[in-house]
C-alpha cells in the first residue's frame, strides 16, 4: 500500500506541472474516481450519473416539481439521485430522499440555502452518509453537486482529501531545482506561461549554482531560427544552456528541434534546454 501511494503522488505531482491551474482540480477528480472504480468501490455508472445528473431527465414526462425554491434543473437531479443504485452493491442510497425533502422541507430548504453546504450536516442522511466510510465522501459530493452545483469544486477537494490525501489537495509549487532534476539533455523543458510571468530570472539563478551561467537566450520571431540553431549547436558541445523564449513565435524551429535533439549523436550531458510560451 505503501509503494502504490507513493507512486499515485508522484505520477500526480509530475502530471501536476504540465497542467493549467483550472484543470488540476478536474485531473485530481478524475484519477481519484477512477481509483475508486478500479478497486471496486465505484462503478462507471456512478461516475455517469455524477457527470450528467439529471439531464437525460424530461421535466414534462416526470412528477410536477412540488418546491418552489427548487429549480426544475435540480428536481430532476434529485429524481435522478433517487433511482440510481450506487457501488457494486447497486445500494438505493437516496432512494427516499424525495419523501424526505416533503416531511422534512423546513431543513432541507434551510440546508439548501446555506452558504458551505458541503460543510454542513445533511437532513436525514447525515449519520448514514458518516456510517459509510468507503462510499459516504462519494454520496455527499453527489448531493451537494445534485442540489448546489455551485459548491461542487469545493466539495470536490473536500472528497479527494478523505479519499486519497491532504497532499492533493495542498498548494503545490514546483522548485525550478526540482524540475532539473528530473529534466534531461534531449527532453527540454517547457514552461506555458501567463500574462506577466517569466522564468528566465530563476533559471539564471539556477545555472549560477550549477556554474553554467550565462545562459545563452535567443528570443524567438523573425529570423531567429539561425541564431536559435547555432546556439544549440555550440552548447550541445560545451554543455551550456540554452533559453529559447517566445517559442509560439517559431513554431516550424520547435517542429525541427525535436529531430535534432532525438538524432544529434553526441550531446553532452550537461546541455540543458529551456523553452519558454504563451
């Protein structure tokens, strides 16, 4: 258990650096759920039903909506949760929750009105939800994505941390020393860069540690596939490196560039390549 924990982090953190920052939320639910679903506590059709919802649902085929503050979108949620058999149990978990919501309206209203619902107990599932270790974070997400799809990321992260680890959930930032030692002298490493953010200063700083400073930057455009091509070629002999920035301005070089890299017979082992774009 140990080993396979360790590797899940490590595959997450390296898959963590190459991703945007509103898609690392939806990269950890996804490996999170497909974890579940291969050990058996999940199953495809649990995470369908998370997705979708509702909306394979007709409002006018299906029983009236009898709540006023409870759009026709999540009625048919609700309608949707209620019939569907969860785990590989095909347990009808919220099976009743329909007749729960009319006995018991005053709390759910007063539940869905909350802003940290997620947080909160939920009108007569909470102690079941808490007796259900293994699939609990699983139904109470589906609940408040069902009911309050607004709070769904939070809730989201809430889930991956009871599931996997507070670790990943954890803001993580890469040390540029870090990505070094993982990079390699044939596998350059790329940064996709915002408005206003620029490495080039901590990668100087780097190279000065490693005694390769000064690096050797060319700013790609116009004309500057030469001048990029020569400045790899003299530092895959003297194992400099190189910052090529603004790559997005010389897309037919980076096409060319992985050729040279991949068959250039002899490069030393200290070349390091750094690509920078937007």
């Amino acid at each position: 258990d140990k080993i396979i924990h360790f590797l899940t982090y490590q595959v997450y953190r390296y898959m963590n650096r190459g991703l945007f920052e509103r898609d690392k939320m939806m990269f950890k639910l996804i490996v999170t759920m497909k974890i579940m679903v291969v050990a058996g506590q999940l199953t495809a059709a649990d995470t369908a039903v998370f997705l979708k919802g509702g909306s394979s649902l007709d409002v006018k085929s299906e029983r009236a909506n009898p709540f006023r503050w409870m759009s026709d979108k999540v009625w048919l949620n609700v309608l949707m949760v209620s019939r569907h058999p969860f785990g590989v149990d095909q347990m009808l978990f919220f099976r009743e929750i329909v007749d729960f919501i009319q006995r018991n309206e005053v709390a759910w209203k007063k539940w869905f009105d909350e802003n940290e619902p997620e947080s909160c107990p939920v009108p007569d599932y909470e102690e079941r939800l808490a007796m259900e270790r293994t699939l609990g974070p699983f139904l109470r997400l589906c609940i408040v994505r069902f009911m309050r799809e607004d709070r769904t990321s939070i809730c989201v992260a809430q889930f991956i941390e009871a599931m996997l680890d507070s670790r990943f959930t954890a803001p993580v930032t890469d040390q540029i020393a870090d990505i070094y030692d993982s990079s390699h002298p044939r596998k350059p490493v790329l940064y996709l860069l915002t408005a206003g953010s620029d490495p080039t200063f901590s990668i100087d700083e780097l190279a000065k540690k490693k005694k390769k400073y000064p690096t050797d930057k060319v700013s790609m455009g116009e004309g500057q596939e030469k001048v990029a091509r020569e400045k790899n070629g003299n530092a895959f002999l003297t194992g400099g490196w190189v910052i090529l920035q603004n790559s997005h301005l010389g897309i037919g070089y980076m096409c060319e560039l992985e050729d040279v890299l991949l068959k250039t017979p002899d490069i030393d082992d200290d070349f390091r390549l750094w690509i920078t774009c937007e």
